[in-house]
C-alpha cells in the first residue's frame, strides 16, 4: 500500500501534464483556425506528410483536415495510444510509435510528465535550455528506453511526403542525419536557448538540395518575410535571437518546388 501511494504523485503528475497539453493544443479554437489556413496554402489535398513529434494530435488533424494523408510519429508511449484511439478508423492517418535519430536502433527519451510537450531524446538540449527562464520550472524524469527509426526508413515505407513537420525537442539535426534526399518542403522547431540546433540543421538541409527558408514565430502561423530568404539571412537572424525570446519554426522549401 505504501508502494502505490509513493507512486500516486507521478501518476497524478502524468495525468495534469496531459490535461495540459489537451488544453492547450485543443482549448484555443482561434489558433486550430490559424493553423488550417496556414497548412490549406501550403499542401494540397492528397499529399503524403509526416508528423514528427505528433503529441496530442492537433496538427495531425489540422493537417488530415486539409486533404492530407497523415502519419504522425509519436514515441512516447501515453501520447501514442492516445493518438491510436483519436484517430480510429481515419484512413488518411497512420500512427507509429517511435523515434527518429540518424540510425535505427534505441535510444533514451526524458519524459517531462508535467510538462510533456518536451520530452526530449537530447540531454544536451536540456543542458542548454535549462539555463534559460522559459524552462526554469522544467523537470525531466529519468530516460525510458524508445525504438528508433529514420526519415529514410520511414520513406522506404510510406513513400516521400510533400510535407515533414519536425517538432523533437533539440533532436531535429540528428533527424535530418537520417534524410538522404531532399524532401519538397519541411519545418523544424528553433528554441534560442539552444539555437546552434537549428544552425546545424539548416547545414544539413543545405547540403541536401537548394533550399530556400523562412519562419514563423511562436503559435502564430504567419511567415515573417513575404519573400523565401538564403540560408545566410536565416542563420544571421537566428543567432541574432536573444536566448529568452519565443521559440517558432524554422521552413524549408525547395526551389524546385515553386519558391520564388
């Protein structure tokens, strides 16, 4: 009996982080509209996307939503089965549990049960944003052990996606070390407390194809720049960031693809 009541706090915390993520991915219907129209000028109906870091679903919706044939990667385990069930029975959605690094293989995540949206494969990414203020009341627990694949496997297996939203926590340049093609058009989440991540990251696209970049800043799902930016613009901006400024989304699209 004793054992159980030590346990009811972590319990009770995984339960409160997960409340919070429903309500703050689902309880703001203002900012599901913003993301539609964000995504229906991006991808058309029938595109193949993939959700990285798919959490509670909301963009997978949003994305499914719009036409899309979604599959959302999720690896922690609660989130997965959560997806699992919300998504029953949609034929354009596909859920796979696990992670994404640059080989298949294991690897360990830290959960942050009362904060879950990051959870992290990086303890150099909790290293580095843990000196900021925007994390200062964060807390990871010990790793758990997650299956590991890469954006290649995940290719061979559901074909190449129009569109990959890349939302992991620090992990995003090991992902891209997973990539070797380039794919028509990707995001990827910047945090300026560790804003080297997404340094290295746009290196990586680079060196794939003939990219063009831009950003949107916080939840707001609006380019800052009318016109696509080089690589050199985009890295200048990004290391001109301060480390307790919003976090956004870094896109890239390939010139191929109809940027001008």
């Amino acid at each position: 009996m004793i054992h159980l009541w030590r346990r009811f706090p972590a319990a009770l915390a995984r339960a409160a982080g997960f409340g919070r993520s429903l309500l703050i991915y689902y309880g703001q219907p203002w900012r599901i509209g913003a993301m539609r129209r964000h995504y229906a000028a991006l991808i058309a109906p029938g595109d193949l996307v993939f959700d990285i870091g798919a959490h509670v679903g909301n963009q997978t919706r949003v994305l499914a939503g719009v036409g899309a044939r979604v599959v959302a990667i999720e690896p922690q385990p609660p989130f997965a089965r959560w997806l699992r069930w919300l998504f029953r029975g949609a034929p354009r959605i596909v859920v796979v549990e696990t992670a994404l690094g640059a080989r298949p293989g294991t690897a360990s995540l830290y959960p942050s049960p009362r904060t879950p949206t990051v959870a992290t494969l990086s303890s150099d990414w909790i290293a580095a944003v843990g000196r900021s203020r925007s994390f200062a009341r964060v807390r990871w627990d010990a790793p758990l052990e997650v299956p590991v694949t890469t954006l290649d496997a995940l290719i061979a297996q559901h074909g190449l996606p129009r569109f990959c939203k890349i939302d992991v926590e620090g992990f995003e340049a090991e992902i891209l070390r997973g990539l070797s093609q380039p794919v028509p058009l990707l995001s990827f989440e910047y945090v300026p407390a560790a804003i080297e991540i997404a340094c290295e990251a746009l290196g990586l696209l680079a060196a794939l194809g003939p990219y063009r970049f831009n950003v949107t800043v916080g939840e707001r799902r609006r380019f800052i720049w009318p016109d696509w930016q080089e690589r050199a613009a985009i890295l200048a901006w990004l290391r001109a960031l301060r480390p307790d400024e919003r976090s956004g989304d870094v896109y890239a699209r390939l010139r191929s693809s109809g940027t001008s």
